[in-house]
C-alpha cells in the first residue's frame, strides 16, 4: 500500500486538484484516502475520517454500499456501456421511467455531471421558445449568489465572483435577481415575508423582462456555494405562479438538494410545485459514478418531436445514459422505497440537531440553521484563512470538513448514526474552542 508521503508527493506532481490553488497543498495536503466503509474514509496509514460532507454532498448510503456494489457487479456481467444515439438498454429506461413517475417529468436526458444538466436545460429551454416561433425568448434569469455549475452556460447564469469574475469576457449576459436567503432579512422580518418581498423583486423583473426570457433557474430551498443559504418555501410556490403568468421557464437545479437532501425526496416538493425542468445529479449514483439527468414537461418534449433533424434536441455526452451509472441510480432508488429512507431521516435528523445543540450555542456561531440533513452555520470572528485552518483542525480530530468561506456545514451520509455524530459535534466544539482557528 502506498504511504499518504509517497501518494502526496506523487498527487502534487501528476493530479490538477478542483477548486484548489496547488500551492495551498504544501501547507493542507489532500487526505490520502485507501478505502471507504459507510460514513468513514480511511487514509493510506489505517485512520479514520467522518465524511461529514458526504464526498463533496454525492454519497449518501456510505462508501462501499454492498447493495449499490452488488447492482454495479451484476451490471458489469452484461453490458457495461453502449452509445444511447441509436441503442438502449434496460437500465436506462428503467431509470427514466422511476425518474418521471417520482417527478411528474418526463423524457429524461442524461449528462454526465451538474454542470451538463444545467448547460442541457438552458439550452433545451432557449431551443423550446425558438422551435416555437420566439427566438427572441433566450435570456435567463437566477438569484443572486446562486450557483449552477462552472461550464460557461452553467457559469453564466452562477452568481458567485470567485468562480465568475475571471471568466466573464467569456460568459453569456444574464440578470440575477435578490436571493430569499433568511440571513438577509430585516430585523423582526419573517423568512417567509422576506421571501415574498423577495418574490416582488422577480416579478417586476418579469414584467419587463419576460418577452426575451426563456427560463428562471434556481436552487431550491438551499444554495450550497452561497454557504447553505436556506429560505422559505414560499418563494418557490410564488415563483412558479409568475413563471407560468409570464410564461418563463422554471428550472429546478437539484443537483445538490434532490434525493432527500432536503427532508423530501426533491426540495421542490416543499412548495407543492411542479418546475418546466427538474435537474439532477450528485447523489442520484449514491456518488458512485457520474451521472445526470435533466427531466421536462411532455409540452417541450413535443415541440422538439418532427422530420427536421434540426428541430431536435442535438446534445450528446459519450457516457450518456451509462449503464453502469443507471443501475448504480436505480439501486439508490431501490434503497429510498425499501427502507423508507425520508422517514427514516427525519427522525435522524431530530436526533442529530439535538446533538449539534451545544454546537448552536456556541459563543462563535451565529445563523445555525438545519434542513432535513444540512446543518449550517457562520463563525462570527472569522479572519481570513479560516476555511482552511478550519479544515486541517477538523482532520485532526478524525472529521472531514470543508468550509465554504466563513460558513461551516455538515452534510453526512444518510448511514451516520448518532454515535458518529456526537463524536462529530465534539470535533467542531474542539475546532471552535482552538483560538488559532
């Protein structure tokens, strides 16, 4: 087995880390991980990590699942990857048919990760208006501080400066709107009031707007890069309604929100709302392999449906529909009905916020908020470096945690038990008692 000196050194010098200024890798060398079991990652040297960011938010029934292992192998006897332009295969429609019956979509596409889902519904929402007689519907529209992925289209319609700012010569125009984040509203202002006010802002934006816009994306309930910025339920309810007044698209990225992230299967449930496109990825392989899905209403399907190979849909990833992917997705839905798994976290989640109490009152947190099985919060006296120092304490004492800027966030598996989250609430504690973090 390699050592973490010797897989460190080699990383540094044959792998291009994401999201990572390589310098910072001689002061926060990545975990040299050797294998998973459920919640925990094991590094080269035999310790153990609590992924208590589940991989980057994709894994959510534990590394080295035997009931996603046991699809996978069972698929690699078959077919373990045909093209899906001129071929299919019993994976991807079986996908596609659980896929629409859960979201009341239909005709799922396939990508290969969040970023492509994003690119497929912006492009098939501007193709919608044009094969229907109005090109000019092509502009998109989002929230401030939002973030849908880092390919350009994706990109164009982020809000995010650190991603954004250095690519923007490259980048398509797009309009933001205010975000209905509770941590902006005014003192005594409800979440749900902030919302709406919030909503008033997207509705004159609309009123003006809508004649040259083709869809309004948005992250429901939660923005993840926005630091777990969580808002009420409302806006999306009222969104919808102005979407469909000033017909405009509504694009639902639940890239990171959707499985049960949220308390429900897809957070847009919370509104009671049906969006025009639903996108999907992350945790849809139980962060196996990559894959995504992007699912629409029969009414665009139809407007694609004709003789002109133009007035179709011409987008295609190589890995489109893998079927390896499709049966690591369908053993995650297998495991959602059979265990009841939605029930089953509510009741986790309660006893886990009731664990992380201590970590709520702690004379450095401000803003701790939970949702379904995210919980969040702001270190008040956050200098620079914090994220970093934060996550190099945090490693210390056997957790893995990345901070986004000033906010740390804890999105385990759905197998973390009570056990792994007491000893996580006592590694946070520790790191927020240590005056050098």
């Amino acid at each position: 087995m390699a050592t973490d000196k010797n897989l460190l050194s080699r990383t540094r010098a044959a792998v291009w880390h994401p999201c990572t200024q390589m310098k910072e890798l001689d002061a926060t060398p990545p975990l040299a991980v050797a294998r998973g079991e459920g919640p925990w990652l094991v590094d080269t040297e035999g310790r153990r990590y609590l992924d208590a960011i589940s991989s980057w938010w994709v894994n959510l029934f534990g590394h080295c699942n035997p009931r996603i292992n046991a699809a996978i192998t069972d698929q690699l006897g078959k077919i373990e990857h045909v093209m899906l332009a001129g071929a299919t295969h019993e994976p991807v429609v079986e996908l596609s048919e659980r896929l629409a019956r859960l979201t009341g979509l239909g005709h799922a596409f396939y990508g290969s990760d969040g970023a492509s889902a994003t690119e497929i519904a912006l492009k098939m929402s501007a193709h919608f208006w044009r094969n229907t007689g109005l090109p000019e519907k092509n502009g998109f529209v989002s929230l401030k501080n939002g973030y849908h992925g880092e390919t350009l289209g994706a990109l164009s319609v982020t809000d995010i400066p650190l991603f954004k700012s250095t690519y923007a010569p490259l980048l398509r125009h797009t309009m933001q709107v205010p975000t209905p984040d509770a941590r902006l509203a005014a003192p005594g202002e409800s979440a749900e009031a902030y919302a709406l006010r919030c909503a008033d802002a997207l509705e004159a934006h609309l009123a003006v707007h809508a004649a040259t816009t083709a869809a309004f994306i948005v992250e429901p309930l939660v923005q993840g890069a926005a630091g777990m910025a969580m808002y009420h339920p409302a806006y999306l309810k009222r969104a919808r309604e102005l979407c469909t007044r000033h017909r405009v698209h509504l694009i639902a990225d639940e890239i990171a929100v959707g499985f049960g992230r949220t308390g429900t299967l897809f957070a847009c449930e919370q509104a009671n709302i049906r969006p025009d496109f639903i996108c999907l990825s992350k945790g849809i392989t139980g962060g196996y392999l990559p894959l995504a899905a992007v699912l629409t209403t029969d009414a665009v399907y139809a407007a694609f449906y004709g003789d002109a190979t133009a007035r179709g849909f011409l987008h295609s990833h190589s890995y489109t529909g893998n079927p390896l992917a499709c049966r690591a997705a369908l053993a995650v839905l297998d495991l959602f009905e059979h265990d009841d798994v939605i029930a089953a976290n509510r009741v986790k989640a309660d006893e886990f916020s009731g664990i992380l109490a201590a970590v709520a009152a702690h004379p450095r947190v401000r803003h701790f908020r939970h949702l379904g099985m995210i919980w969040a919060f702001e270190a008040t006296d956050a200098s620079a470096g914090f994220s970093a120092r934060f996550h190099r304490a945090a490693l210390a004492h056997g957790v893995f945690l990345r901070p986004i800027g000033h906010t740390v966030y804890v999105m385990p598996p759905y197998v973390t038990t009570a056990d792994d989250m007491r000893g996580l609430a006592k590694a946070v504690l520790a790191c927020l008692d240590d005056p050098a973090v």
